[in-house]
C-alpha cells in the first residue's frame, strides 16, 4: 500500500485570473485549505477544475474546457516537480549559468548554437489560437502555483520565476534536440550538459487474433534516465474533448505515451538517424561549398556566468552558420549540424500532435495526427478497442542523396551540395505495420524490418540510408515470448515484461560451461560451476548473474551496438537467421580466460562467486534501499531494464531503466495495470519520490484508477480551481 501524504485530506480552491496577453503572467488568490474531504458529487460543476490527487501522487483532472485542464496540469507538476520543471526552463533559456554558475555553460552553449529561445516566438505564432491559449494556460497555472505555494520551491529555483509559454516551447525544442542527438554523433559535437544514460524502451500491440478474450493489448514501456529532462510523470486529463491516462515528460504540458478508452500508443527510441555532422573546409572567411568560397552568417550572444561571490562574469559567443546549419568544433574540426524538427522543419505542431493523438478514437483519427510529422522520432506502437494493431517507423526522416545508414553515423563532407538533404521522407513511405497476420507488433529499439515476424517488411524496398539491418538480443527476446504464447492474456504480458531473463545469457552460457572445462584455469572451472546452476535471470537472489555480467565487462567492446559481434561469436547476426544468431564463441580459450579475469575481479572484490546479484545492485532513492531485480537492456537482452552506478559503499545504484509501464487490455470497461517506477515525485520531501519502488522490487504494477468513483476511493487530496 502506498505510504500516505502527511498532509491532512483537503479541498484546495484557488482563483485564476483571465489571461491577458501572450506572456500571461497569471496570478491566484493562496490556496485556502480546509478539512472537508467531499468531493463534489459533480464532475462538471461549472467553472470549477478538479485536482484529485491519488494516494500515489497521481493526479487526476477534471476540468469544464481546455484552459482549465492545462491551467491545472501546470499546477500539478509544479506540486510534484516544481524544482526540477524551473531548472529545465532555466536550462532551454540558454540563462542557466547566469542562473546557476559555470557548471551550465556547456547547456548554456548548445540552447544558444540552436536558439531555442529565441525561436519561441517563431513557435508561438504557428499554434493554432487555440493551443495559444492551452499554452497560455499551463504557463499560468505555473505561475500560480509558485505565487500560492512560494516556500515550497527552493530559492535558487526561484530565479526563473514567472515563466511564459515561450518557456514551454524552448523546453519542447531542447527535449526534442536531445533524443535526436542521442541517435546519432551530434551529441558529441554539441553536449547537452546531461548525465546520459541509455535511452530505449519496450513496446507491444497485441491484436485480438493473439489476446486472451479477443481483446486487443498495449505496453508501454520507455527506458530512460530516472533524472534531468527524461524525467516522467503520470497523470489523467479529463475534458471536454479528452478523457486520457498516460505520462508526460516533466515541463510538457500534453501526454507522450497515453491511452483512452478506445486506444493507445507508446513510443520507443527509434534507429531514425535525423542529424548530421557536416565536416567544412575552411577558406579565407568562409569555408568552401560546391567549388566557392562562401561566408558564414555570423551571430553574438553573451552569457552571464555567475560566480561563487554572486557577481557575473561575461562570456562572448561567435555564433555562426554555414549553409548546412550551426557550425560547432569538434577535435580541431570545423563542423556544421544539420537536424530536423529544431533547425530544419521546425516541428511546430508537435505538442498539438501529441495532443490529438490523445484525443482521436480510431485508427484513421491517429494516423490523420501523426500524418503531420511533428513528432520527429520515435517509433509508434498502437492498439485500439476495435482491434487494430500497429507499428510505425515514426519521424522526420531526411531523404539522403547517397549512401547507406552507416555514411551518415559520422561526419560527411560538407564542401559539395551532392551531401545536401532538403527534403522529407512522406509519411506514406515510411515503415508501417497495421494488422499483421501474426496478431502482434513489437519494438525494442531495434530497426523497423522484425516489428513483426514472419517479417512483412522488406528494406530492400526502401533506401538504403532509412535503417540499418540487425535484431538486438532484447528484440529477439521479445519476438520469441510473442511467437510462443498464441493466446497472450494480460497477466503473462506482464510477466514477460517484468522477466529479467537474459537472452544473451541463454545463447551462450553452455558454451561458455563448456570452454571453461576445457580450457579454462581452477578458478575458471569454478566459475563455470557457478553459472552451470544459475537460473540466466538479473533477479535480486540470483546467484551468477554477477559473475556473468564481470564477464562480459571484460570483453572490452566485442559485442556492439546492435548485439552483432563480431569480437565474441563466431557467426555475426544474418538477417536469414534473425533469431538464432550471432551464435558460437569465436575463441573458446578466449572466453575461458576471460571468465578466469571475470572470477579474480569479484574475489578482488572481496566477493565470493555467486554473490546474489541484489547484494550489490540497488534500488535507492530518497529513503528507499531495495535489493535490485533488473540490469542492462543491451546487449544482454533483459526485457527488465536497469541502468546503474557505482555508489560510495562500493554497491552500485539504480540510476534508470525502466520507467513508466503500462499494460492496458481494450476491454469494458478499459483494464490497466500501471507503474512509474521511481514514483511521481522529485520534489524535496514528496512521500512520492521513490515509493513506487517498493513495488517494482517485487514485480507489482498498480490498478490504473480511472473513474473518479475508483479515484474517490483512493484520495490523498483534492484541489478545486475556479
């Protein structure tokens, strides 16, 4: 059972007043808090919005028209991110270092090389009037929110205060930079100032030829870090046009991955590579294009830097711009970044896509939404109540003129229009699955060919530079759990998801045991001992999965991104055999020295060989301490995803992984089971932050509560906003 707020159950009623002007600093009266816990019988009582907040820290909104619901969803995450929300403004501001002190000057750097801010008003223009006023709204529901509970944000917060919409809109192009440079080498040559970790995720479509009852089925499932932007938080938005469950990236003001009583959809980080590295030749001022010298376009912005003693010191920034886009250096090099959606086809319309995705109640009305290509990543995975499955290739893809995927991983020549690409792939020519004869589509961040399998794609028919071609371990993971379980219920699929079984594990511990005996030291043979009665699982009382994973830290590189070898199998992947390769150790003697290394390390340790793995993986946050069940997704091909790292007692901490899981059946009513699994709280002293964890480490989701009766039942507190 959740831990309860410490504050009594209360009715909040707060004032907003109209909004006047584009910038909209919107006021309210402080909250007036009583003891009264009845709720209004009414969900439409008129004028009023309703915050009910669950006894998880879920919030549960109930509002008469769309400013009143974005107004409150504002309010909502500043109750439960008010600190971490304004230093991302802070940051997408490129003022964070004037702010905050040196430490943000690389941000800083990057949210002026791509002049988020300053495009905002360029955003804010292309909103339909009537999103301007849903932007308006949650801007001002921020403001209010900080103006009535002033003490509870800490005072070096504070600085951003008020914001703007235009804060909103920079936030939403400094996240959207910040997943496309992550597929790709732009993050390299504009560092985002983050602490990354892997960014990935799970997705199932279960049609109802596959489900259990006939009933079509999602999960969602993003793996990202449990901090910074990649922050998540869950929350229900109920309307007049909208009723939606889901969870929003924090300082968004619309849903990401959601669901409603008709349909749903998650994302996962695709193989999409839409930024490129242009390498410049310099000449004279300028630098060469197409057998001329050309100038660059040449900007300056100064950054206030705070120092230790509160002064500022001034920093000088020579933007410039090449023909390609903004031009940066990187290892001596001259580079111009070429990307979509913040540069090049400004997404515009992105957080009104994402908003009538929510809203649409059939096929047709979700594919009319992602039609626009706002969204410029992420592939879609989607079910609906009248059993439509699909998987979509989802983007801003360029059209390249040349070259396959691999020629544009890196840097390109940037003296020749022949490299150029101006325009977009169609939304009619990407990738898509919808209904295939196997009954379900999946996605582990693998390319787009093995969404299903049999495979129906062929990437032969599309270009050569869309998507490269393997299967990671994860993927083939998953592939095998759908294909062995013709009658999927919801349960199992939770059961899978929560598995922490490594395909990796699976494909060659026996021919690791085998090596081991034969050509491996004592130490080697006792390792072997160990890993011959290990279950293959990441799960907290797991004894092996620590020796194992030493092990593949010593490989040094020989499995690479996509699970392919070639250093430690024999066989590379091969799009013939999808399932079943990479297979067979290139160097059996190889391995058994390896695990002989692997074996010394934990005794060096002071550990012994089949130390449970939960003993030295944790679950921590705030006051939380749990063993851990769970490790890295690639390449050991666990559905059950955990990032970690070294703590001061030498264990090691969970810094990311899975986050928010849904698994949603289109029943009647709608069945959900959900978690957030670092609970829906950063705030300083939330009872939220962490307290999911708890049932994450003993393979729970909860009860998704989504009728007020079922959230009446369930309440910490309710706000009432006129």
């Amino acid at each position: 059972m959740a831990r309860r707020d410490t504050r009594p159950r209360r009715i909040v009623s707060g004032w907003f007043w109209p909004l006047a002007c584009a910038a909209l600093l919107a006021t309210a009266a402080p909250a007036a808090l009583t003891t009264n816990a009845t709720l209004s019988a009414r969900p439409d009582t008129p004028g009023r919005t309703d915050i009910l907040w669950d006894t998880w820290g879920v919030p549960h909104i109930f509002a008469p028209d769309e400013a009143g619901l974005f107004r409150a969803f504002g309010w909502a995450q500043m109750e439960n991110h008010a600190d971490l929300l304004l230093r991302l403004y802070g940051q997408a501001r490129g003022r964070a270092a004037e702010y905050w002190g040196p430490a943000y000057v690389t941000s800083d750097t990057t949210a002026r090389t791509f002049d988020f801010a300053g495009q905002t008003h360029a955003w804010y223009a292309h909103q339909s009037p009537a999103f301007r006023r849903d932007l308006d709204a949650f801007a001002a529901g921020i403001n209010a929110y900080a103006q009535a509970h002033r003490a509870q944000i800490a005072p070096n917060e504070r600085v951003v205060l008020p914001v703007s919409p235009y804060d909103v809109l920079a936030h939403t192009q400094r996240v959207l930079y910040t997943f496309i440079a992550l597929n790709s080498s732009c993050a390299r040559a504009t560092p985002l100032g983050l602490k990354l970790g892997a960014a990935g995720s799970n997705g199932w479509a279960v049609g109802p030829t596959h489900a259990a009852g006939n009933r079509a089925m999602l999960l969602a499932n993003p793996h990202l870090p449990w901090s910074d932007l990649f922050t998540v938080m869950e929350a229900q938005l109920t309307g007049p046009t909208i009723s939606a469950y889901g969870a929003a990236l924090v300082g968004l003001p619309v849903l990401s991955i959601a669901f409603n009583d008709d349909l749903g959809w998650t994302h996962t980080v695709s193989t999409l590579v839409s930024c490129t590295l242009y390498k410049l030749t310099l000449a004279g001022r300028g630098y060469r294009f197409d057998g001329r010298v050309r100038p660059f376009t040449v900007r300056t912005s100064t950054l206030a830097i705070r120092q230790p003693d509160g002064t500022l010191r001034h920093q000088t920034l020579v933007l410039r711009r090449a023909i390609q886009g903004p031009v940066v250096a990187l290892h001596g090099q001259t580079l111009a970044v070429r990307t979509v959606a913040v540069d090049q086809f400004p997404a515009y319309g992105v957080l009104q896509e994402w908003w009538d995705m929510a809203r649409a109640h059939s096929l047709a009305q979700f594919q009319q939404a992602l039609a626009r290509l706002q969204i410029p990543a992420f592939m879609v995975l989607y079910a609906d109540r009248q059993g439509h499955i699909m998987s979509l290739y989802n983007g801003q893809a360029p059209e390249r003129p040349q070259g396959d995927y691999a020629a544009w991983l890196g840097t390109v020549p940037g003296d020749t229009s022949a490299t150029l690409w101006s325009t977009l792939t169609p939304y009619r020519d990407l990738p898509r699955v919808i209904d295939p004869p196997t009954g379900w589509v999946e996605n582990a961040n693998s390319p787009p060919w093995f969404t299903t399998y049999p495979a129906v794609l062929n990437p032969n028919t599309y270009p050569a530079s869309l998507a490269p071609q393997y299967l990671t371990f994860r993927e083939q993971r998953a592939i095998s759990l759908l294909m062995g379980q013709p009658r999927l219920t919801l349960a199992q699929m939770i059961a899978d998801k929560l598995s922490s079984r490594m395909e990796l594990a699976d494909r060659v511990v026996p021919a690791l045991v085998a090596a081991a005996r034969r050509y491996g030291t004592p130490l080697a043979r006792q390792a072997a001992d160990v890993l011959v009665h290990w279950d293959h699982t990441a799960d907290a009382t797991s004894r092996g999965a620590l020796l194992f994973f030493a092990w593949i830290q010593q490989q040094q590189g020989a499995i690479d991104a996509g699970d392919t070898g070639p250093g430690l199998f024999a066989t590379r992947w091969q799009a013939s055999q999808p399932l079943t390769t990479p297979r067979d150790l290139a160097s059996p003697q190889t391995a058994a020295a390896t695990l002989d290394g692997a074996a010394r390390m934990l005794r060096g340790q002071g550990l012994a060989l089949d130390t449970a793995w939960g003993q030295m993986v944790r679950l921590r946050r705030g006051r939380v301490d749990l063993p851990a069940s769970g490790t890295y997704e690639d390449p050991y091909g666990s559905l059950r995803s955990l990032e970690f790292a070294p703590d001061k007692d030498g264990r090691y901490r969970s810094i990311g992984g899975d986050s928010f899981i849904a698994a949603v059946r289109f029943s009647t009513p709608v069945q959900a089971r959900v978690l957030l699994t670092y609970g829906n709280a950063s705030q300083p002293g939330s009872p939220h932050d962490g307290d999911q964890l708890r049932l994450y480490a003993r393979n729970q989701l909860r009860t998704a509560w989504l009728t007020r009766a079922e959230v009446q039942a369930h309440l910490d507190m309710e706000e009432a906003i006129r």
